[in-house]
C-alpha cells in the first residue's frame, strides 16, 4: 500500500470492535487496495483487498449513525462513520472500483498472501450475481404490473377518445349543412398534411446525422457536476462530435459539443474535469472518475489534444503502472517482482518468455476442489433459470412498451386533433 497512490481519500472514522470505540481518520483507495489510517497513531487500522470484498452496505448504528459497512472475505464487517463529504459519494467511489476488479482478468493479486482459491472467488462471484439478478427480477415484476395498469388506462383513454371522435364529427357537419364538410373541416386536414412531410423531412435529416453521433468510446463512471461532493454512478460516452455525460439509466445530463470543450482537466489516470467555459454565468463543469478512464483518455488526447491539460498530482501516478483494472499488463508488470516468493525460474529462455512466465504462474493458482464445482454447478443453474425468466420477462415489457409508445403517440395526436376541433366550433 504504501508504493501505491490513492486514487481517492475521504476523511471519516473507524469502529475498532475489540475495544468498542470509534477512531478518526482518513480512509483511502488505491487500484487493488482500501485502507484506513488513524490520525492520531498514524496506523493503518484496516487493509485489504477490493478482490475480497464480499458485501458492501449502508447501513446504520445503534439506529442513530448513517455508516458503510464492508464484508471481507472470512466473515470480517468493517463499519466506517461520519464519512465526508457523505457515505453515498464513497460509497458509489468503492462500489464503482469494486465492480470493476470483480469482472475484471487482472493477474495482480495470484501472488498475494491469503489468497482464497479459484473456486471460491468464483463462487463469490456468482453469489454476488444471483443476489442483483434476484433484486432485479422484483423491480422487473413491479415494473411489469405498472405496465399493465398503464395498458388499461390507455384502452379507456382510447375508447372515450373514440367516443369523442363521432360527437365532434356530428357536430361538424350537422344535418342541415347541404355543402359537406365545412370549410374550417378542409384546412384541418390540410396542415395534418404539411405535418407529415415536416415529419418525413425530419427524418431524413436524422438519417444524414447518424454518422456524427456514432459512438467511438464508453466507460462506466462516477460523475458529479462541479464538485465531488455529488458523486454518483453514471458513464462518459466519447462520439464523434461530441462527449456525453450521462446517469445510471442513460438519461442524458449534458453533452459537450466539439467546439465547446474549453479544457479536459487530467486529476490522475481514472479522473478527468471536462469544462465549458462562459463570459458572465457560471462555467459547465463535470468531474468523472472511472477505473476504465485510461480506455476513454486514448480517444479524448487524439481528438482534444490541444485541450487536454495534466495537473501536478498526476505526476505522482508516473511511478505506478497507468492501466485500467481489465488490463492484463498490470499483472505482467508486477510478476517479475514476485518471483522470488512464487519461485520462478530466474532465467527465461528468449522468444517465448513471456508466455511461459505466464503458465507458470497459472500453475501456481490452486485448483477448484469437486465440492466447488458442484456448488458452482448448482448456482450457475439457479442463476441460468433467474436469467432466464428475466429475459422472458424483459421481452414482454419491451413488446407491452413499443405498444405503449404507439399508443401515447396516437392517443397524444388525437387529443391535438379534438381540441382543435373544439376550438374551432366555439
């Protein structure tokens, strides 16, 4: 840890469970590693690995204190409290980093002590899988019934609309008018022509513009507008000719034209500032942490190269190994400084060396025992038919919403047409 630089710090306490007190200081976070130093001894009172972080909470103590809880691998829970600036902002920071080792293929900790078997990560893996497939199978089904009820209520909407439809056409061409439809009847119909070609010139403008919003590159992130104090998940999507900053649910926050990015600010390798700059009203600024930001930074330097500005506390990650945690060269990089605990062969014959480095470090991984896989077994079955039943599901939903969405457009168009309608026989 102490080669290490923290990608993020947060002042906060720690409960020491042992002598049942609290103890102030300053929880970090590093690439692989969490750790919690005491202010007043200078110790590190908790440290371990995002790879054998179980579970992560808020959660309350005493029923008084907001606190994030931490379950380590071997049973161990780790509360932290008075977390600044607030226990959602660390805890979506950890989360974000946490997910990310978990589905990553990094290699950098097969040479750590304690390390659990390969059985067992994948079995906490798939733990953790089953436990947000089951939390996303309920808000499915909620959203499933909200999606029924809206069904209803749109048929009802449509049957008084239909209802509506013959009064008002009653009412437009009365039976002692000898002429037809009256005059006011033949320019209505006459600018719902005028719209559908304004909506087919529309279209074929979008269909020319398809090109310029071609994404290049996406990255989940941790964003916040302005200061870090207003963390949360979200992603960076890099297009063509222009960056988006988007939510968790892909809702569009803000989106940066080409000529409008005035500075990308690099912080470290996993945070960037992207500014807009204006003449008398606040700048538009988003901050963005992400541990796959050096997969986005290769597309931002080549197409904002003059834009893009390194601050002087990103020169202190110069000395640590710049990669994402999927990148598989971060394990490579920290092998040859194990090999003398994991006992590998001091001399590598040249052309294949790094091959072979890489078997014999796959030799050493302990293998998974028969209990594992049939446990594994069982849960891969149980997640299969979870998935599955969510894919039936989710298929239902999409259908029920493009019928939805037919349904809103025409049921919106006709009440257009009726209130002009009704206008124009006051």
């Amino acid at each position: 840890m102490s080669k290490a630089i923290a990608i993020h710090s947060w002042f906060g306490s720690y409960y020491l469970n042992n002598e049942k007190r609290w103890e102030s200081g300053i929880l970090s976070l590093t690439r692989t590693m969490v750790q919690f130093v005491s202010n007043q001894s200078k110790e590190s009172l908790a440290s371990f690995r995002l790879s054998r972080i179980v579970e992560m909470k808020m959660e309350t103590s005493s029923f008084i204190f907001s606190t994030l809880t931490v379950l380590e691998e071997g049973n161990v829970k780790h509360w932290f409290g008075s977390l600044k600036p607030n226990r959602l902002v660390v805890y979506n920071v950890l989360e974000h980093f946490w997910r990310e080792r978990l589905f990553s293929s990094n290699a950098e900790t097969l040479g750590a002590e304690g390390q659990p078997s390969k059985g067992r990560q994948l079995i906490n893996l798939v733990a953790g899988a089953q436990r947000r497939l089951e939390d996303t199978g309920r808000v499915l089904s909620h959203q499933g019934e909200q999606f029924d009820n809206m069904m209803l209520g749109l048929e009802k909407m449509d049957s008084d609309l239909g209802v509506a439809d013959k009064l008002l056409s009653e009412l437009e061409s009365p039976p002692w008018w000898p002429f037809g439809k009256l005059p006011w009847k033949l320019q209505q119909e006459a600018k719902a022509e005028d719209a559908e070609r304004a909506a087919a010139a529309a279209a074929a403008t979008a269909g020319r513009g398809s090109a310029r919003t071609r994404v290049i590159s996406s990255v989940p992130a941790v964003v916040s507008r302005g200061a870090d104090s207003d963390l949360r998940p979200g992603c960076l999507l890099v297009l063509v000719s222009s960056v988006e900053v988007r939510d968790t649910n892909c809702t569009l926050l803000h989106r940066f034209e080409r000529n409008e990015v005035d500075e990308i600010r690099v912080h470290s390798p996993y945070e960037i500032t992207i500014r807009q700059r204006f003449i008398g009203r606040p700048d538009i600024c988003f901050r963005l942490l992400s541990a796959k930001m050096p997969e986005a930074m290769t597309v931002l330097e080549m197409q904002y190269k003059k834009k893009v500005e390194f601050s002087p506390e990103y020169n202190m990650f110069k000395v640590t190994p710049v990669a994402s945690p999927t990148d598989s060269q971060d394990g490579l990089q920290a092998a040859p400084l194990r090999c003398q605990d994991s006992e590998l062969p001091g001399e590598v014959p040249a052309g294949g060396g790094l091959s072979q480095l890489q078997v014999h470090v796959q030799q050493q991984q302990q293998s998974v025992s028969q209990a594992e896989a049939q446990e594994l077994k069982q849960m891969l079955l149980q997640l299969k038919s979870l998935a599955l039943e969510a894919e039936t599901e989710l298929e239902r939903q999409d259908e029920a919403l493009d019928v939805l969405t037919n349904s809103a457009d025409r049921t919106t168009m006709q009440i257009g047409k009726h209130t002009n309608r009704m206008k124009r026989l006051l």
